[in-house]
C-alpha cells in the first residue's frame, strides 16, 4: 500500500520538460544582468572607495588653501585702505595748510 | 563519509566549473532548476524567474563550485530558498497546470486523474514540507540529502515526509471515499 502510494507520487512528480525557448531566455538573462553586474558593481564599490580617499585627503588641503587665499586677499584689502588712508590724510594737511595761508596773508603783503 | 564530502564529489569527477561553458551548465541543470519551482510555485512565469536568478548566482560564484555533484547540490539549495522567498512573497498557491501532461488516449483515465489529484493535493501543503516531497519524490534525494539541501536537521525532514505522505495518503482516501 504505501509502496504503491510513494511510487504514484513518484510518477505524479516527474521532472517537467521546460517550455521551448526557455534556456535561450534564460543564457540571455544572465548574460544582461550577470557579468555587468559583477564588473560594475565590483568597480563602482572600488571607484567610491577611490574617491573617498581623494575626498578625506584633499579636503584638508583645499580647506587651507582657501585659508590662504583668504589671508592674502586680506592682506591686500588692509594694503589698499593704508594707503588710501595715507592719501586722504595726505590730501588733507594739504587742504588745511592752503586754508591757513589763505586767511593769514603775509606781512610784506600787508605793508605794499 | 560525511554527507557534505559526499556531495562535493569524487576527486575523479571534479571539474573547474568556470571553464566549462556556461551554455552547457545550463544544459544540464536548468530543467532541474525550473521544474522543483514549477512543482513548487507552480506558475511557469515564476518559475523561469527563479531559474533566471538561481543561474545568474550561480554565475557569479562559479569558482565556489567543486564537481558537478556540487554543482546540482548548490542550485537546488539555492532554487529552494528562491522558491520559498518568492511563495511568501505572493502567498499564491495553485495547481500548477504546465506540470498536466496531456492526455493521449481519448478518454482520460483513472490513473491520470489520480496522479493529477496527486499533484493538486502537494500544491496544498505547507511550503516546508511541499518542498521536501518534491525533493524527494521528484530528485530522487534521501533525507540526509534533502536536509543538507535546505539546511535543516535530518529529523526535521523524516517528520515533515511523514506528515506530507499522512496528509496525501488522508485526502486521497478521503477523496476516493466521496467518489
């Protein structure tokens, strides 16, 4: 009884024969998804690491770079308010003293 | 020997299995692989899906691969987990009508009904133990096998074949007591 029932599950259970075209799809699926997948996956994982690297090393360099641009522009700005600063004041003195002699004529002047 | 020697193979049938062409691979292995998830899911469109994805990991571990033995061993293992995802995926279980062979003669017999009913009543079992009568009744694997292939104990197994063949044998009375 059991030997008749396992042996009809045996025949009930038989490998199924694929539908035509099957490995065809299938060798088709595998090359699109497979070796593209493990290259791009294999490089995208290296190029990230790669560019993370470039990242965490050149970060410092391009933070003290701006610094010292930074640094010389204001140094430059400073140069550049001095000296304006010393023109104006230049400017000034001048200015005043052409004031001074203005409202203050000299004596010779006076006795002509 | 131990079980997991004995599946790896021979030392004389061992192959380098990415030097064979993956063509052949195919060849040889995917009627296996679609037809336990065909039994299994039984939906063809579902079962191509789980040959494609059972194939397209087995070309990328390829150098992993021992012998042929290993081989055959690696893609059930891995087309039974497949299948079992993708059954808890959809929660779909039906008779899986490509696996109906049509009948030849003119009237439909006794023993092709029966081998039918057969077929829906496995489709009705609880995944686990589906799975272990399709491995053992369509591979052909002993119970040692069958629990090395879904990484289960071997008690678990004999249980589970126990419960599968009471459960047939009790529909299939019950069925044949209604007719």
């Amino acid at each position: 009884m059991t030997d008749n029932m396992e042996n009809k599950i045996h025949r009930a259970l038989q490998r199924v024969p694929p539908p035509p075209g099957f490995e065809e799809r299938l060798l088709a699926a595998v090359r699109s998804k497979g070796p593209k997948t493990t290259l791009s996956k294999k490089y995208a994982w290296r190029l990230a690491l790669a560019a993370g690297l470039v990242l965490a090393i050149s970060i410092p360099y391009i933070h003290a770079h701006r610094k010292r641009r930074a640094e010389e522009a204001k140094a430059q700005l400073m140069l550049a308010l001095r000296i304006t600063s010393q023109k104006l004041n230049y400017v000034l003195e001048r200015a005043m003293h052409e004031a001074r002699v203005n409202s203050n004529p000299s004596p010779a002047e006076d006795t002509q | 020997m131990d079980i997991e020697l004995e599946m790896l193979g021979t030392a004389a049938e061992t192959l380098c299995a990415d030097q064979m062409p993956f063509e052949e691979i195919v060849g040889r292995h995917s009627g296996m692989v679609y037809s336990i998830a065909l039994r299994f899911l039984g939906d063809s469109g579902l079962a191509e899906d789980v040959a494609q994805e059972a194939f397209l990991r087995l070309s990328m571990n390829l150098k992993h691969i021992k012998s042929e033995t290993h081989m055959a061993l690696w893609l059930r293992r891995v087309a039974a987990r497949l299948c079992i995802d993708e059954q808890r995926k959809f929660r779909k279980r039906f008779v899986p009508l490509e696996s109906t062979p049509e009948p030849h003669s003119n009237d439909i017999s006794e023993d092709f009904l029966e081998l039918e009913r057969i077929r829906a009543l496995v489709a009705e079992l609880p995944e686990k133990t589906r799975m272990t009568l399709i491995l053992r009744f369509q591979e052909a694997l002993s119970p040692p096998e069958i629990a090395h292939t879904l990484g289960t104990s071997l008690n678990s197994i004999k249980s589970r074949l126990r419960r599968g063949l009471a459960t047939l044998r009790e529909r299939l009375g019950h069925t044949k007591e209604i007719n």
